[in-house]
C-alpha cells in the first residue's frame, strides 16, 4: 500500500463520523443514479415490448422478396423470428369499396401463423379467414361506411374471385402498406413473397434491414420496408429523429438534474474537508510532498467514498426498482389491463451508473484539490489559510448585528459576516437544492394531478356509423345484448342557423334526433339546448368556459328546419348523450320534430351514435366484443380505455415521483451534510468559547442562530427561483399542454417543514457533542 493510500486510508478512519455522513449521501446520489438508468432501460424495453405486440413481434415487413430467395433471407443469421407470406396480386375492388393505401388492393395470403400473430392483434370485429375463399378487410374499406359480412367479387390479374368478408382489422395499423386485404393461403404460388421480421439487436436497424432487402433481391429496397417505428422508437431505433432525440433528451436531462444534485454535495463533503484539513496539508508539503501528490490524496479520499457509496446505490437502487415494478403488476392485474413489466438489468446501466457517479464525484472534487495543492509549507506554522483574511467591511457591524439585543446573538451575526466564503457557498448549495425540490416536485404535481371533470360518468361504450336502412335493428339488436342496461341511437346533423344569436360561437350547431321515446322520457317532449364546457388557462389560471349563454331559450332560425323554440339550456352532461355532445353540444329533437319541420328534401347523410350503458363494467369487453360483431367498427371502449389511462398514469406518477423522492433525498443529504460537516470544521473554535466560559447551552444558541438565518436566506433563494422554475417549465409545456401555474405552497411548506426539522436536530445532537467533547484536546490540536 502506497504512502498516499495510507493517509488517506488514516484520514477517513480518523473522521469517522464524517466519512460514514459523506457515504450515506453519496449512496443516495448512487441510488438515484442506479435507479434512473435501470428504470430507464426497463421502461423502454417494457413499452417496446407492448408496442411490438401489435404486429406480433415483428420490427419489419419487406415485400416483393423473390420467391427463390425467401428461404436465404430468413435463415440470415441477424433474422432471429419471421413469417412469410403470400402476395397474390392487385385486386380491383367492386363498387363501394376503396383501398387508401397504394394503389389497388394488394391482396396477400397467409397461412394459419402468420394470420394469428400479424392479422389477430389487428382484429376489430368478426374472425380470421379459415379457407381461401374467406377475407379480412380494413376499417376505412368503404369510406366511413359500416362494413357488412358479405359476399364481393374481386379482379385479380382479369380474373374474378368471389370472397366471404369474415373479419375487419385496423385500417391504420403500422404495416397497413404491406398487409390490408388477406385471405386464407398455406400454399405455395407464384409471385412474390413479403416477409416480416424482427433482430436482435436494433443498432442501426433500419440501414441493415435495407441492405439484406437488396442482398436478397428486392428492387427499390428502401420504398419496399415498413418498420414498426411506434415500438422502435422507444429503443432509440425508430426512423422519426424527433422521437430518439426526446428519449435520449429526457435521459440526458435526468442525468443533468441528478449529476448538479449529486456533484453538489459531493463538492460540500470534500471542500469542507479541505478547509479543516488546511494545515495538514501544509505539513505534508513541508517534509517534501508535491501539489500533485496532494490532488492525488484529495482524488483518492473522494474515491474511496464513491466506491462503498456505488456498493448501496446498486443494492438500493436495483432492489427498489424490482420492488415497484411487481407492485405495478399487481395493479395492472386489479385493473385488468394486458400490460406487464419486466424487470430489465442492463450491463450498460449498471456500468453507466458507475461510470457517471465517478466522473461526478472527480469533477467535485477538483476544485477542492487545487485548493489543497496551493497550500504552501508555511501553512504549517502560520495557518494563514486555516484562519481566513477578513476585509474591512467584514469587520464592522453590520444591521443584523446592531439590531440584535444580547452579546450571544450579536456574536452570532458577526461570525455569520465574517465567515462570507463558507456562508456563500452553503447559501448557494442549499439555495439549489430547494430550487431542484420546489421547481421539479410543484411541476410534475401540477401535470400529474388530477384534472377536475366536467361532466359525470358517460356512455361505457359507443359506436359511430354512418346512417343506415338498418338503423332500427341494430339498435333492436343492442338492447337485446346480454350485460347492456341502456341504449340511445342518436342522429347527429351539422345545421345552420341563419341568425346567430348572441353567445353562440359558430352558424352551424349540432341537432341530435333521438327516439320519440326518449325525447319524452328523457327531455318532458321539450327542445333542449345542451350545453357544452370546458376548461381554459387564463393567464396561468384555469376557468370553467361554455358554449352558449347558460340561460338561453327561444327561436332558433335553422336554414334546414325552419324556428324551432329551445324551452332550456341544461349542461351537456347526459350520460348517454355525453359522447356526441359533451365538446360540441348541441339542441336535442325528437325524430317526429325532424320529420314535420325538415324544409329540404336533400341533407346530408347523418351520423348514428350508439351509447350504451352496462349492468357489469367488468364484462366490459366480453360485451364490447359481442357489439362490434353486429357493427363491424372499431367502436370505442370507454371503461378498458378508463382502465388503461388510470393504470398507465398511475406507473407514471410512481415513477416520476419515485425520481422525485430521490432527488428529495439528494438535496435532503446535501443540505444536512453541509450543516454537520461545516460544525465538524469549527470544533476547535467552539472550544475556545468553552475555555472563556460559554456554557454548551450558549454554544448551542450561537450556532442556532447562524443557522437559522442561513437556512432562512437559503429558504427564500431556493423557493423564490424555484416557483420561477416551475413557472417557466408550465410555460413551456403549456405550448402543447393546458396546464395552470400555481405558487408551489405545498412544496415551499414542506421544504419549511423539512429546514425546521434539521435544524432542531442539528442544534440537539450540536448540544451533546459540545458537552462531551474534550476542550483541551481540541485547543492542543494542530
């Protein structure tokens, strides 16, 4: 063991209490660290995984793959999964039917694998195709119009197929260009073959697979490929810049918060480390010690802290990842959500974590080392350096003191002045950590927070379709669906208004035919004017705005239906109506009004809503299966999309604030090792007060009240810069996010909270050191 390792070695064994404060701290920093790179990399493979399963693991199709090819494409060694099928040409589509992607119907064939892993995840409505004469058709196949399970001939190559629509998937899904209309087919044909696939590793991906694509044949290999960009964009792999620039963005700035935290207290442990050590260094430079040798003691210290500290970060960190992601499972299973999370230990992060906490804990520690290298011999005899220079106006009263009443706090506001160095530098630290609370902790409470609603609990589920012949049976058929309690079909038309009354925004309002038998039992046979709001941000306050006068009743002049008397304007929060007119609003009337006042032969075709409301929300999407087989449509499951938002938002809160509590903790650590390592630093002086006759009880006041006022200016600092912090983060995001700024109070009262607490400990555990402490060795001690 060298000579520099054995003091440093000697130097933390002699500050005990100092080196084990010092690890703690920075085992919390290492913790965060840990925890950030961990988390990070789990979350990405996590929402990877659940964004690949739409197209049942598959990263990338290539069509038009010659057939002689196929099997020296899949069995290349960078290809760990595909599936192979068919393209059986272009079908000209009968009338009705549009294809809006390429031109034609490319229709394609698949065999029973390949429809379950790449056509299932997409499936809307009906089943998969089971022989070649059954299809599957996309949802926007007839121009909004529902799709009916019916029989259509295609064109193929001049020829003429008759085919059974058995299914509809997701017109929009992320490889609609290669597969939208598909049949039945495990044999082989002639023609071309796509093949979909996945790597295993997704470093430069894109480029990759567009090289195997020509190496295997495939013309114009780049307009010939369609990549999952939605999953691979959580890997930093996708083809949108704008995505892999705000992953790596977000890292990057976590890191940045984490690292100015972590490097702040750091730098706090070994600066007040170096003033105390001052005339030791000034020894060692004496008996023939180099400047560099000291940095090289200085270094050393900081890295003998940083190691044990990586040890609890690594245990802490990894543990309570592991802990929060199971914790997540259990409420996604409670919320019955198909979203599990996989815990992910990454090399990289582990190795980054270690790596990053080194390079913050050197970047600390190099000012302090330069100030121990400048450190000349005759420190040694004169401590001109232990004993700081005071300029002048250092040495007179200043307000505080001449305001103070007794000599005990008129000695505390004179060695608060004089100490300037180490006072600034403990405001500034203490300043940041409360500004890193305050502004980040009232930030993501103010975007995270529940929003407060407008409206009550609405349809659980709702189907839009253009107005059919068949508008009767399916709402027949509906109500006759086990497990659904209520169902209003609504018309919807876009009329206008020849005179616009005042308060209303717009000509054209919306007019809601429903049944003659819900406009009596639901509105009294009476014209009602629903009444649509919403929430705005109004100079950073959010205010309740609506869509016409609230009080409003009378004519309204339509150009299609003639006067019609609106007898009130209720708010837009009918729940079975709340669908179609909770944005908009609208007046209600009932089919019979329509039928007698309609002045024009020829409208527009309306829209038809169906909102239902359920017995059991549980059966939720039992139900919700069984209504799009009578309308194949995509519908919308209001109760699963409940489900999934509160789950997801609730994993986001967990984490972020999770992060939060961390950093909390950070500047928590900073701000008690500042304190504590700042009274290690002046026990000599302390005991001199002793040996004059100042109780341990005086002491104790003394040191109370310079701290105090330093944590009261750090206070101030801190919250102050923090709400504009805060401010300034709401601003932006309220760009692309209505979000109200609010003065962070719960924040700053915590933050008060906190600052009392370590300043009522301080001065308690300050008490019993002082009483204990052996004042001649601390007078002796040079």
């Amino acid at each position: 063991m060298g000579i520099i390792n054995r003091l440093t070695k000697r130097t933390l064994q002699g500050e005990m209490g100092r080196t084990l404060l010092t690890i703690v701290s920075m085992g919390i920093a290492a913790t965060l660290v840990v925890a950030t790179l961990v988390g990070f990399t789990s979350s990405q493979k996590n929402l990877y995984e659940y964004s690949i399963q739409d197209t049942g693991g598959m990263q990338f199709v290539i069509q038009d793959v010659p057939r002689a090819n196929v099997q020296k494409l899949r069995q290349d060694p960078a290809v760990t999964r595909s599936l192979a099928f068919s393209n059986l040409g272009t079908a000209a589509l009968p009338k009705g039917y549009q294809n809006y992607v390429g031109n034609g119907a490319n229709l394609v064939g698949m065999d029973p694998t390949a429809l379950r892993q790449l056509v299932g995840p997409q499936l809307v409505a009906g089943r998969l195709p089971r022989t070649p004469s059954e299809l599957v058709v996309p949802s926007d196949a007839r121009s909004g119009k529902p799709i009916k399970l019916e029989t259509i001939r295609l064109t193929i190559a001049g020829k003429n197929r008759s085919f059974r629509i058995v299914g509809v998937i997701n017109g929009y899904h992320t490889f609609s260009s290669a597969y939208r209309w598909i049949t039945y087919n495990d044999q082989p044909s002639t023609g071309t073959v796509s093949i979909a696939g996945s790597f295993a590793s997704v470093t430069r991906l894109q480029q990759r697979v567009q090289a195997l694509a020509t190496a295997n044949g495939v013309n114009q290999a780049a307009t010939k490929i369609s990549f999952n960009d939605r999953a691979l964009s959580w890997l930093g792999a996708g083809g949108n810049l704008r995505d892999m620039v705000t992953v790596s963005g977000l890292l990057l700035f976590a890191l940045i918060v984490i690292g100015l935290a972590a490097g702040m207290m750091i730098y706090t442990s070994i600066n007040l480390g170096v003033r105390a050590r001052t005339q030791r260094y000034g020894l060692l430079r004496s008996i023939g010690a180099t400047p560099k040798q000291v940095r090289q003691l200085v270094y050393r210290e900081a890295l003998a802290l940083v190691l044990p500290a990586l040890g609890l970060g690594y245990l802490a960190g990894t543990g309570g990842i592991a802990v929060v992601l199971e914790l997540l499972n259990r409420n996604f299973g409670n919320s019955k959500f198909p979203f599990h999370l996989y815990f992910t230990l990454s090399p990289w992060a582990l190795i980054g974590s270690a790596v990053f906490m080194i390079i913050v804990t050197f970047l600390a520690s190099a000012r302090p080392a330069q100030r121990a290298a400048r450190v000349t011999p005759l420190v040694a005899v004169r401590d001109n350096l232990a004993t700081p220079r005071l300029r002048s106006w250092q040495m007179r009263t200043g307000l505080w003191g001449r305001l103070m009443p007794t000599p005990l706090s008129r000695l505390a506001a004179k060695n608060y002045r004089r100490n300037s160095g180490t006072r600034w530098t403990m405001i500034a630290t203490l300043s940041v950590s409360i500004l890193i609370f305050v502004g980040f902790t009232g930030f993501a409470r103010a975007v995270l927070k529940d929003t407060v609603t407008d409206y009550g609990h609405g349809a659980d589920l709702y189907f839009t379709l253009p107005d059919t012949p068949h508008f009767d049976t399916i709402a027949t058929a509906i109500d006759r669906t086990d497990n659904v309690q209520a169902s209003l079909a609504t018309k919807r038309y876009d009329f206008q208004i020849n005179k616009r009354p005042p308060g209303f925004a717009s000509n054209i309002v919306p007019v809601f035919v429903v049944p003659d038998k819900t406009f009596a039992s639901q509105f009294n046979g009476q014209v009602v004017l629903l009444n649509p709001s919403h929430r705005v941000i109004t100079k950073g306050q959010r205010r309740q705005v609506w869509g016409f006068p609230t009080q409003f009743s009378g004519p309204l002049d339509f150009a299609e239906l003639g006067k019609l008397t609106v007898s009130k304007t209720v708010p837009a929060d009918t729940p079975l109506l709340r669908a179609a007119a909770s944005y908009n609003g609208g007046v209600v009337i009932s089919e019979s009004i329509l039928a007698r006042s309609l002045k024009k032969t020829k409208i527009e075709s309306p829209t038809v809503e169906y909102n239902i409301m359920l017995r059991d929300t549980r059966q939720h999407g039992v139900t919700f299966k069984k209504l799009q087989n009578l309308m194949p449509t995509d519908g919308y499951d209001v109760v699963a999309n409940d489900e999934k938002s509160m789950a997801l938002l609730t994993a986001i809160q967990v984490m972020v604030y999770g992060f939060l509590a961390l950093l909390s903790l950070v500047s928590l650590a900073n701000i008690i090792n500042h304190i504590f390592a700042n009274l290690l630093q002046r026990r000599r002086e302390l005991a001199m007060l002793q040996a004059i006759g100042t109780t341990p009880g005086q002491v104790t006041r003394l040191l109370g009240l310079e701290n105090g006022r330093l944590l009261l200016i750090s206070l101030i600092w801190g919250s102050v810069l923090g709400t504009l912090l805060n401010q300034v983060l709401l601003k932006r995001l309220s760009t692309i996010y209505e979000v109200a700024f609010a003065i962070p109070w719960l924040e700053i009262g915590i933050v008060v909270f906190i600052l009392f607490v370590v300043w009522a400990v301080f001065s308690l555990v300050s008490y019993r050191m002082i009483r204990r402490q052996n004042i001649d060795h601390w007078l002796r001690l040079t």
